[in-house]
C-alpha cells in the first residue's frame, strides 16, 4: 500500500496542475468596437488571463459587468417590457397579438429547461391606461394566463421608459443574474424627437443594478401610408433604442413590421432565450484596422502560470464577417493586452525593438515593438514554434518539463527514506506493546471472573430502567409535539384571519435615489410620518418634524396625504403640498418628506396590477415618476 501511495504521488507531482476542459465558443457579436464571445464555462479558470485573437491580432480583454447569464449554478430573472401603446389599428396596438404570443413562446423556451430561471412582465397600453405587471415567476401557466388577460389597447403611445424604469424594481433581491428585454417600436409619443429624459432614467437604474438592456425594436418604417415626419420619428426611436441597449451592455434586435411580424419576432425571441442559456460572455475591445473581404478569424485560449489550460475547440475556427473598418488606435495596453498574463502585460513581447535589438523567439518587429507573428502555417514561424490560429506560438520542449521531473524525483526519493524509517519505528513500538498487552490480560482475567456475575446482574437491572425512562421520555415528547402542533394551527389561522380582515393595500418604498432606505405595509388605518417614536412611520433625517406628515388608507383602497404644517414641507411628484390640506395618493406617486428621503407608493397584496386614479386630484397635482 505504501508504495501504491509514493506512485500515486509520484504521478502527480509529474503531471502538475490539471488541464481545464477545452470549450466551445457558440456565439460572437460585434458591437461598436466591442466584440462579445458568448461560450462555455471552463472550470478552473477563475485566476487564468484571456488571450483572444481576430484576424491574427491581439485583442485587449476587458471584464464583463454582466455574464448574460453566466450560469455556474446562478439562476437568472428576465423582465420582459411590453409597449403595446396605440389602438388596433394604430401604433405598437395593431401588433398586441403578436407581441403577446412572441412572449409566451419566448417563456415556453426559457422556463422549459428547469433551470430554475424566472420571467417578470410589465405591460403598457398607452399612456392613459395603469400598466400592468406580473412579479418575477417560474410558471409558464401562471405567464400564459397574465398574456390572456391583457385587455386590446385602447389609448395613446406608451410611455415605454417610464415603464421600464418602473419594472426595473420588480427584480430587485430576486437573483443575482438579470436581464431586462424591451419590446417596442421606441417613439415616445410625449417627445417625438426620441429625447426623453425617462430614458437616462433607465439608463442610470441599469446601470446601477447591472442589468443589461436588450432591446427588440419593431421597424415600422415599411407601414404603408405612413408619412415621412411618421417615419422619421421611426428612426429616432430606433437610434433610442439602440443607445440603451448600448449603454447598459445590452443587444440590440430589429425586426421589420410586415406580415411576418410574429413569425420574425417569435424567432428572434427563441434566439434569445437560447443565448441566455449559454454559459459565459467575455468581451474584449479591438483597435486598429480590420476586416475585409475574407472577415476575422476569431480564436481564444487562457493561460495559467505561463501554460494554456484551455483553448476553443470550435471547428472550423469562428470567422466574423465585417468589412475593414479602422477601430482606432492601438495604445500600449490593447497591442500587449491579448499575449500578457492576468494584468495584461507580455513575458517578452511588447518591447522597443529594431535590427540592433531582435525581439524573442516567435515575435516580430512591428512599428518598433515586438509582436507575435501572424502566420498561416507552420511555414511563417521559426523552426522552434508553431502556428496556432494564426499566431505563431513556442512548441513545447522536453527541458521545459525538466524542473518538474527533478522535483518529482526528489521528492520520491524523501518519501521512500521517510516511509522506510516509520516502519521500523513501528514493527518494534509493536513488540513491545503486544508483550506489555500479554501480561495485563492474564492479570485482568482473573479478576474479570469474579465480577462477571454481578456485572451481569446491574446489567440487567439497568437496562430495565432505561428502557422505562425511554418509553416515559417519548410518551412526553409526544405529547409536548401534539400541543405544539395544536397552537401552531390555532396561531396560523388566527393569522390567515387577520390578514383577510385587514389585508395589505400598499407599500410605501424608497425610490432609487433615496438616500434613506425604507418599506412599510400599509392596510386600512391612519399613519404619523415623523422623525421619531410615537411616529407610526418614523424617518430620520434632520430636515424631517417630529410630526411631519399623516397618511390615511380606508378600507375601499383610497389614499390621502396630509402636510401637518412640518417645518420643510411635504412634496407630492416634485410638488409643494398645503399644509393641513388631505390630497388623495395612486399608485406610482413620489412623495419626498426631504431632500434625502424619496418615497413610491406601489400596490399590495390584493392585486397583480398596478391600480390607481387616473387624474389629479388637485391644481397642485404633481407628476408620478411613471408620467414623467
């Protein structure tokens, strides 16, 4: 056994650390000067660096904000946003029934592998109708039944980044990965220039969650009988569109609105709920020129203490196919970056160079700098390297395993000299010990003779009285587990009975850039806002009275807000309320008791819509953060 054991580790100190697994590379996009390469996950690899080649130049990595959706045992969310603004036949409107079997297509194939993922919607029929939202769930049935019961839009154009932005909060505290896709032609119909404020709203929440955006945009520029002021605020809402999938490290898709509509839009859906199911994104950032008529060829390795531990075994190699294009300057860092170790900079390349200085093997002289060769066989390379992927790299040579072969030998050596000596320590410690056990035994045998009968006899008798406390003991459990039983029952049922009598009718949460967090329930009954205890809602904060502000809800579902005269005031949607002055609250509404505390009133438990009065209920009336 012991030798088994010297082999064993003989064996492994050889063969060093273990290779991680090869993957596959299964997607590249470029967007801008990005290049995104969604493939497998490779165990193993957590502290290795990322060498990625196109066209046989290096690429400078950059570390993905978001995997969409690195999985590695992570589940992921996805909020879907819905404009169907419009009626049935103007606008997004005339698309509804095709959005909505996209969607539940799109749910069918993500949830479909049981992976755990989960899907939130929020819809929009147009600005004067209540969007509507369905929490975050893993229930396909559940999603068909929410799609089913959206009523046809009947209204204006939706306010598709209000919307967003309000759906942004239904992932919060859900999982670690999520995603947002927004389906919509764009167009706010409050700012046909394509400028809204919301939408930098939307953009700084995502951000700030590390959410990507991805973004499907209806081109409604074939519609016949459009004007051209129609379709020019179509390619506004597209190049809106765009910058939000682009500035949240979203994609961006555009489907034509003909009558393919639902076909292309449930396929591009389907291609997305397939590319959330991979496992990685990386993506790096090219510089100087390339493309042309043949494409990049795309290829990636990493490496680990100077050795590749995986390399992409897509065959044929991935080729992206883009026309040169010249994505700017190449500085220090993005030449060296593709070839270096984990803080991107090169073992021996990258440095001054001219004939007087020749670079390393492998690397040529390129604008006074080394850089590895680009080569197309084995033909461009020193006799001494190889071409792997169009980059000329050193082969592997027998000395280079040498330091490990030594180590490994002595290390065998110690081992056998180690072992050897332990044996002999104990063969003898054994003799003496079994000579030393040999005479305790004889003596303990006569004196275990003449107490085996009496032991035997308190044996007996002892086991009789544990086995009475026992039986006692589980009798008592059984007893103490039954009552317990009992008032847990009665406690549930009394709760359940509390709850239907006074249910939650809505919540009082901090908005995004509240400086104070807070959530409270709010069911029927009357609420002090105020900086301290007996406040029933207490807020700190130096600029908030110790009476602040008092909040009523009555059991019909109405809200009403009243500034008790406070020292700051109380704001209502950027507005100044009266003092003792009561003014009904909806759904959606901002109330601000200072600069540093910002509050939304959002719906309870009673309902999956997001219900509320759809006017003002004063000249004062300010603006919800969905209107604006």
């Amino acid at each position: 056994m012991n030798r088994i054991l010297c082999l064993v580790t003989a064996v492994a100190l050889v063969a060093g650390p273990a290779l991680a697994a090869d993957f596959t590379i299964r997607k590249v996009t470029l967007q801008g000067s990005e290049l995104h390469l969604y493939h497998d996950h490779v165990e193993g690899a957590a502290s290795a660096s990322v060498h990625i080649t196109v066209g046989g130049k290096p690429c400078a990595p950059v570390p993905a904000k978001s995997l969409i959706p690195g999985r590695g045992g992570d589940k992921l969310a996805v909020l879907l946003v819905l404009d169907r603004g419009g009626t049935p036949t103007t606008g997004m409107g005339q698309y509804s029934v095709a959005v909505k079997g996209a969607v539940g297509r799109f749910t069918a194939e993500l949830l479909g592998r049981k992976t755990g993922d989960k899907v939130a919607i929020v819809d929009s029929a147009g600005r004067g109708e209540t969007p509507r939202q369905l929490k975050p769930t893993d229930n396909h049935t559940e999603i068909q039944a929410f799609l089913d019961a959206l009523p046809a839009p009947a209204g204006s154009g939706a306010d598709v980044y209000g919307t967003t932005n309000l759906g942004l909060a239904l992932l919060d505290g859900d999982t670690r990965l999520r995603a947002v896709i927004v389906i919509s032609d764009g167009v706010d119909p409050a700012d046909p220039k394509g400028e809204s404020p919301s939408q930098q709203t939307v953009i700084d929440e995502a951000k700030a969650r590390g959410i990507p955006v991805t973004t499907v945009t209806v081109d409604r520029a074939g519609e016949l009988g459009r004007a051209k002021d129609a379709q020019l605020r179509g390619q506004q809402g597209r190049a809106s569109m765009l910058k939000l999938a682009n500035q949240t490290n979203g994609a961006f898709r555009l489907v034509a609105a003909d009558n393919l509509l639902e076909s292309t839009l449930r396929a591009t859906l389907k291609e997305l709920a397939g590319l959330y199911a991979q496992v990685e994104r990386t993506t790096c950032s090219l510089c100087g020129t390339l493309g042309g008529a043949d494409g990049m060829l795309v290829d990636m390795a990493l490496r680990k203490n100077a050795l590749e531990i995986a390399h992409s075994k897509s065959e044929p190699v991935v080729q992206l196919k883009v026309s040169s294009t010249d994505f700017g300057a190449c500085g220090a860092g993005a030449s060296a970056a593709g070839v270096g170790d984990a803080k991107g900079q090169p073992a021996g390349s990258g440095a001054v160079c001219d004939p007087t200085r020749p670079c390393p093997l492998c690397e040529s002289c390129t604008s006074g700098s080394c850089t590895a060769k680009v080569c197309k066989g084995e033909a461009d390379c020193d006799a001494a390297c190889t071409c792997d992927a169009g980059t000329c790299r050193k082969r592997k040579q027998l000395r280079d395993y040498a330091p490990w072969a030594l180590a490994a030998m002595a290390s065998l050596g110690l081992l056998f000299v180690g072992l050897a000596r332990r044996r002999k320590n104990q063969q003898q410690q054994a003799a003496a010990s079994a000579e030393a056990q040999r005479q305790e035994a004889e003596r303990l045998a006569a004196q275990a003779s003449s107490q085996a009968a009496m032991q035997a006899q308190l044996d007996d008798e002892r086991r009789r009285r544990e086995g009475l406390e026992a039986q006692a003991s589980q009798q008592a459990a059984a007893q103490a587990a039954a009552v317990e039983a009992l008032r847990a029952e009665q406690d549930r049922k009394l709760q359940d009975a509390a709850a239907r009598a006074n249910p939650v009718l809505f919540r009082l949460v901090s908005a995004a850039n509240s400086e104070v967090p807070l959530r409270h329930d709010l069911r029927a009954g009357t609420y002090l806002i105020g900086a301290q205890p007996p406040a029933d809602i207490v807020v700190s904060g130096g600029s908030v009275s110790s009476r602040h502000a008092q909040l009523t809800v009555d059991r019909s579902g109405r809200a009403t807000l009243v500034d008790l005269g406070s020292s700051n005031g109380t704001w209502l949607n950027r507005a100044p309320l009266p003092a003792n002055s009561p003014t009904e609250l909806r759904v959606g509404d901002e109330i601000a008791i200072s600069k540093r505390v910002l509050l939304n009133l959002v719906g309870g438990d009673t309902a999956n819509t997001l219900a509320g009065d759809a006017g003002p209920s004063g000249p004062s009336r300010g603006r919800t953060q969905l209107e604006e």
